[in-house]
C-alpha cells in the first residue's frame, strides 16, 4: 500500500484563538477521528460560557478600532490572506481529508471555493458603496451608507469544514466587523489551519476568532447580548431553533438547513454527459452535500430510455472506487462517522421495507487498501422509489440514489414540489422550452440546467427556498455585505 501523505502526525490538542491569542480552554476534551483510519488526529475542547464571554468582549473590545479602519485597509489584509492561502493550499486541503473523510480532489476544490470568497471580500471597497441623490427637495440632498454593526458569530456544519465559513466570514470582516466561529465539534481542525494563516496575514487581534464547543456554545453564543447576528448552515431542525432564536432576541440571521434534491432527466438528454455529472452530484462528498443530487426522476414514458437509463447509472456507480480520500486514485471517501453511516444503514432498511427496489447494495463496502470499514460504505441505488417513501422524503446525507418516474415535465416538478426543501434541482435536456419551464416554476434556491451541483460561485448568493433557508439575506457576495450592514440614509440642507 502507497505511503500517503498525511500533515498531521500526531494528535493535536486544539486551543480557542481569542484576541490574536491561542489559549487553552478548559472545556473537556473530544477526540477528533479520521473517518478512513479510525485513528484519533486531534482532541477537541468543549469550551465553557465563560470562555465564550471573554471571546465575545475581546472582539467587542477590538471593534471601534477596526471598524473605522478605512475599508481599502481591511481589503489589504484580505489581500494578503488569500496570498498566503495559495501558497499554503495542499496543507488545508489535506486536512479536511483527514478529519471530514472526503477524497483530496473534493478537499482541493473546497479550499478553492473559499479561497475565491475571500477573493471576492477584497473587493469591499466597491461592495459597500451607498448611492445618492441632490435635491429630493429645494437644496436638499440625500444618501445611503453602509456601516457595520459590531459583533456576529458563525455556527459551521461539519461536511464542507474549511468552505462554509468563508461563505460569511470574510464579508463580515471586510465589512468593518468582527467574527466568532464556532467549528463543528467533528471536523475543527480546518478552522484551526484557517485561523493560523488569518494570524499570519496580519488581522488586528479580536477582528476573527475561534471558540470550540458544541450546542452549549452555540446557545452562549446566540444569547450574548453584544452579538448582533449569526451565520448557521446544518439541518433543518436546528436551522429552524436557530431562526427563532434570534427572533426572540433581537438578532439578524442567516439560517441554512437541510436539503433533498431532484434531478429531472428528460427523454432527450444526453446521457453520455449526464451520467458522469449524476455520478459526481449523487455519490461526491459521499452524498454528504446540502445540493447532492438525491432523486433522479426520469421523464416519460418510453421503457427503452428508462432501462438504458437505469442500466448506464448502475454501471457507473458499481465502478466508483472508495477508499481513504489521500489515495488520488479513490473517487468517494468514507462518511465523516460510525454514527453517520449508522444513520443511512437505516435509511438503506427502510427502503427496503417500504418497497423500494433496491439494484446496487452498497451495504457491503468494497474498499481500496486495508481500512477499518467502521465508516466507509459503497453507493447504493434504489429504483421504483415513489414520493411517499421515507428515502424520497429525507435527507438522508449519504451514498443513496433513488429512481422515480414521470409521465412528464408537469409531473415531475408536481413531485419535487411535494418535498418540503427547496435548496437546489436540476434539469438534464437537450430542449430550451423545457429548461425555461423548469428554471421559472420549481420553488428552489439553485437551479441546475444540465449542471449536477448547482453550486453558486463567491459572487452569487448561495440561494435557498422553503425549508431549506431561514432568513432573508443568503451568504457570499452583495447579499452577504447586506446582511453585515445596516443601511443609514442621511438628509442634508445647508443654509
């Protein structure tokens, strides 16, 4: 077996960085597992409300400064980072391989997609501008300016552990104000990486800090007085606790919750093309994605199309290699934990239960290398799936694809709208009617139009609908300025 290259040799023990400090918490310790290997890489500390107030004044404290920081300067420090995270890009991105399980090619893409948020914050001197307008009245004039507003905080999920805080982060700052993460409990170390190289790129002390913990720091969070809003992406549940949360206390929020996403094949898509990005939507990040494609509804009612279909998907997920993400040649990874495959083993029972039919059993893992197979499973394809079935309702977060059928396109967008999430769908065909049809009328945040991930560049909001999104303002680009904001309008006369 090949020698992979791993960055993190021993067990770290992870600290809060506060005020440009790295302090040590006295929280209990958690151990962070690498999902291929079952080897302990990092502990964790579960950190105490007291900490989280001492982390909350510092930045306060650090606020009136940076905040009247010229918004040039603030982008000098993005500037700055995002040089520092290209000539650090491999370390990061073999991190979240380590701690979250997914294949290095998907980490290497991750650590681009956030690098380009920061890209994208630099440009803040342009993102934050107000507009104007001379004589609203006799020798009055009037104008809008965006200002900050102190202190946010930002909850990440475990499955993109380096991206998703770059969804808001960077914005925040750039914006005049200062940020707490909280990392997921399971996959921190990325964030510990991040916050190395925000020391190193020169960022005032308090501007961006890390606090470790789980769902008590989350509430301490939530609750402090001095944040004025949070950034959440995670289940829908939690995303909906969280929305009201904030409702109740008076904060601004941007809450992402879960997803189940259709992807609609007509009788005149291409499926030389489609399959291989069904392939990536269905089964990358192991199916541990807010916009994996979930059900494939196929349209029509031509039996040879449905078979071929069928037949070509099948053959394409049986030869998808699995095995520890390092290894370049392994396509999918193994879920981010014992719990986790736990979860969708049932889902996988359940379908079975209620009549699904299932054509490739991935329950049996066929791994590259030797590797406890405590968290890796292989993709599994269920067929005469109908939306009334547990499988089609759920998310499951997982290495799970189901086939449905449509008589057609009506049809078919009846069925995803029966879904209570509305985070991404997709189209495959070859006929513009269709595709206008389907971007105009399914309730969804992203659409796809022959694209398997609708996944929204840095300058585009990462959109959402139903309850897949609470909150007004999406994360990245203008909206994300917006919501670290407050928009003052200013009326003048002068005699």
């Amino acid at each position: 077996m090949a020698v992979l290259e791993e960055p993190i040799k021993e067990p770290l023990i992870l600290k809060n960085y506060v005020d440009g400090e790295w302090i040590e918490s006295k929280g209990k310790l958690h151990d962070i597992v690498n999902p291929a290997t079952c080897k302990t890489i990092a502990r964790v500390p579960l950190s105490t409300p007291e900490e989280v107030n001492e982390a909350v004044e510092k930045a306060k404290k650090a606020y009136p400064e940076w905040r009247r920081t010229p918004p040039l300067a603030r982008a000098r420090c993005l500037f700055r980072l995002k040089e520092i995270l290209e000539e650090n890009f491999e370390e990061p991105s073999r991190i979240q391989t380590m701690e979250h399980g997914k294949t290095i090619d998907e980490s290497r893409g991750e650590t681009r997609r956030g690098i380009e948020n920061v890209e994208v914050a630099t440009g803040i001197p342009s993102l934050m501008m107000g507009y104007n307008l001379e004589d609203i009245a006799t020798g009055i004039d009037e104008h809008l300016i965006r200002q900050p507003l102190g202190v946010f905080c930002c909850i990440a999920p475990f499955n993109f552990p380096f991206m998703v805080p770059l969804w808001f982060v960077p914005y925040a700052v750039a914006s005049g104000n200062c940020i707490i993460i909280k990392p997921s409990p399971r996959v921190p170390i990325s964030q510990v990486k991040l916050a190395e190289l925000v020391d190193e790129a020169g960022f005032p002390p308090g501007v961006w800090s890390i606090v470790h913990g789980g769902g008590e720091v989350a509430q301490a969070l939530l609750e402090h007085p001095d944040i004025k809003g949070a950034c959440f992406v995670g289940s829908t549940p939690v995303a909906k606790e969280i929305y009201k949360k904030c409702g109740q206390v008076g904060k601004r929020v941007i809450a992402q919750g879960g997803a189940k996403n259709f992807i609609v094949v007509m009788p005149d898509a291409n499926l030389e093309k489609t399959i291989p990005a069904l392939m990536t939507s269905f089964f990358g990040n192991t199916g541990q994605r807010c916009l994996s494609g979930t059900n494939a509804i196929v349209v029509g009612r031509n039996d040879i199309f449905y078979k071929k279909f069928v037949e070509a998907f099948v053959d394409a997920a049986s030869k998808i290699k699995v095995g520890y993400g390092l290894d370049e040649s392994v396509q999918m990874g193994p879920l981010q934990s014992k719990k986790a495959k736990e979860k969708v083993l049932g889902f996988i029972e359940k379908g079975i239960k209620e009549g699904a039919g299932i054509i490739l059993d991935g329950r049996k893992a066929k791994i590259t290398g030797d590797y406890p197979p405590d968290c890796f499973l292989n993709p599994t394809v269920f067929d005469e799936v109908t939306v009334d079935m547990t499988i089609a309702k759920e998310e499951i977060f997982g290495p799970v694809a189901n086939i449905m059928r449509a008589k057609d396109l009506d049809e078919a967008i009846r069925m995803i709208h029966t879904n209570p999430y509305g985070n991404a769908a997709s189209v495959f065909t070859s006929n513009g009617k269709f595709a206008r049809e389907f971007q105009y009328r399914v309730e969804c945040g992203d659409i796809g139009i022959n694209i398997g991930i609708a996944a929204p560049m840095a300058f585009f909001p990462f959109s959402g609908m139903k309850d897949s999104f609470f909150g007004i303002l999406h994360g990245q680009g203008k909206e994300a300025i917006r919501f670290f904001t407050e928009s003052k309008v200013v009326i003048q006369r002068w005699w």
